[in-house]
DNA sequence: TATTGTTATACTCTATAACTATA
DNA sequence: TATAGTTATAGAGTATAACAATA
C-alpha cells in the first residue's frame, strides 16, 4: 500500500542515511580524540592484523598516507607494528589492548546512537538485512 | 524464513553499506575534478542557495572552513557569492550553471553506480524507502 | 552586544614522486 | 626487477582564536 519511490528519491534517502551515519561515527571518533581515518583504520584492524600495503587498499588511499596515520596511532599506542617474520619487508599493524578498548567504545557509542534500530520488530531487521544485502553486494 | 540478524550484524553490514556508498560518491566527485567536501557542498546547494553559515552547519563543520571551500568552487564559476539584500553581513551562495550540470553528472555517476537498487522489485524497493526512514528519520 | 564572514595558525589527510631495503 | 614501506612535497580539509563589518 505504500508509494513506490522512484530510483532518485531512494538514492536520496540513502545519501541522507549514509551522511547520518558517517556524521554519527565522526562524532563517536572526535570525542575519544581520534580523526576519521584513524577511527576507521582502527575498525579494520579489528578484524586482525594487516600490512600497510593491505590497509591502504581496504580505506581506499594510497599507501603512503597510512605511515602517518599509522605513527600517530602507535604514538598513542593504539597500535603496533610488528616485521613480518616472512617477508622483512613487510610491517604487520595490530591493535594494542588499548586500541581494542578504544575501537569497542566507539562501537558502543554507535549503538546508542542508531535508536532507530530498534524500532524495527525482528521481521523488519531481517527484511532490511536481506535488502541492503542485495543494493550493497559483499 | 530468512534468519534474524543481530544488531551488530546490521550495524556492520550498515557500516559496509555507508562505506561502499561513500566511496561510489568520493570516485565520482575524483572524476570531475573535485574533492568530497566541494562535491557535498554541491549536492548542498542543489537544494537553494545558502549562506555561508547555514552551509557550515548543513556540512557539520566550522563555519571558517567554508570559506576555502567556496573560494575553490567560486575560482572555478561552479557557486557564486552574493551579499544578501536583507543582512549585509550575509552571503548567500548559490549554483552557477556550471555547478548545476557538475552536480547533475555526479548524480548520473551514481545513478549507474548503485546497479544494487535495479534488482529490487517496486515493492522492494518501497520497503527499503520505509525501513530507512524509520532508522534514519528526517 | 551579538552575529556573519574572514583571516591566521596548526594539525591532519591526501596523492605524487623519489628513495631504501628487501625479495 | 619488482614490491613494501618510507620520505618529501604540495594542496585541501579541519578546529580554534581573533578580527572587521554589520545588526
């Protein structure tokens, strides 16, 4: 029974959606001192280690922005590089004890922040998993 | 029948999805020539003109930012400035015809971007709208 | 006095190119 | 030679503080 969108009004709504959602996580970030990119490195590494090589492809920038961000990361030991005991030429980044307690509280941040999650019922959650599943492939 | 995610599982497909979107939008505001923030203020001014302190807050930055910005879109003939007939202290920008038809591309970028949203069917897709605007309300 | 826009400053992010050490 | 990481550089975004013009 509901109107049927067109393609442009739901491309709208998800810039809107997505420019909540990044502003959201860019506030969770600055109130724990951290910069977007730092914050979102962090979120990779959460995953496991990985090289600098590999970071820099996962966010998306060239290779060498990530020395900086790296260093200012361990700097606050958030993070640490370890030489791969393989390849010496690699540098494998893992999150210090600190830094999973600082990625955990900006997680935790955000699931305050996205209320509106839960005012969907359990079917509701599945069907907008499933949807999103299919606009944004893995 | 499809099982019922968890609220971190969506939260992290959300964050996937914010992150994809995001990229799709930085590439294609690259393509032309412009930077994420000039090509957002773009897609900000799409709406009417603004001043510079509404565009600021619009953007979720300080309002001494805007003026690099706009100085950089204005070198360019995309915006243009215009002291406001009502408030001298005031500047309202608006889209030149140059800047309407850069936004214009970098919507039909994204429009063949998002192939995602072509393999909803109608009612699908009036799903999706009403599931993002209850987690993402206006 | 308060507000708008700007300037000055310092830090961060970003891409490009050149370098080093390893492979 | 090729690759991983770094350095140097320049341009852009960002917040803070201070300022001139206007309300």
């Amino acid at each position: 029974m509901s109107p049927i969108p067109s393609k442009a009004q739901l491309m709208e709504l998800l810039a809107h959606s997505v420019s909540t959602h990044y502003a959201d996580f860019t506030a969770a970030a600055v109130d724990m001192g951290l910069t977007p990119s730092q914050a979102k490195t962090l979120t990779v590494l959460r995953r496991g280690p990985a090289s600098m090589r590999s970071l820099a492809q996962t966010l998306a920038c060239d290779a060498s922005n990530m020395t900086g961000i790296i260093d200012r990361l361990e700097k606050r030991d958030l993070v640490r590089r370890e030489v791969s005991s393989t390849d010496r030429r690699v540098k494998n980044v893992a999150l210090t004890e600190v830094g999973e307690k600082a990625i955990d509280t900006i997680r935790e941040r955000m699931e305050q922040t996205q209320t509106g999650l839960d005012q969907l019922s359990d079917q509701e959650r599945a069907e907008l998993f499933r949807l999103l599943t299919v606009v944004f492939p893995r």
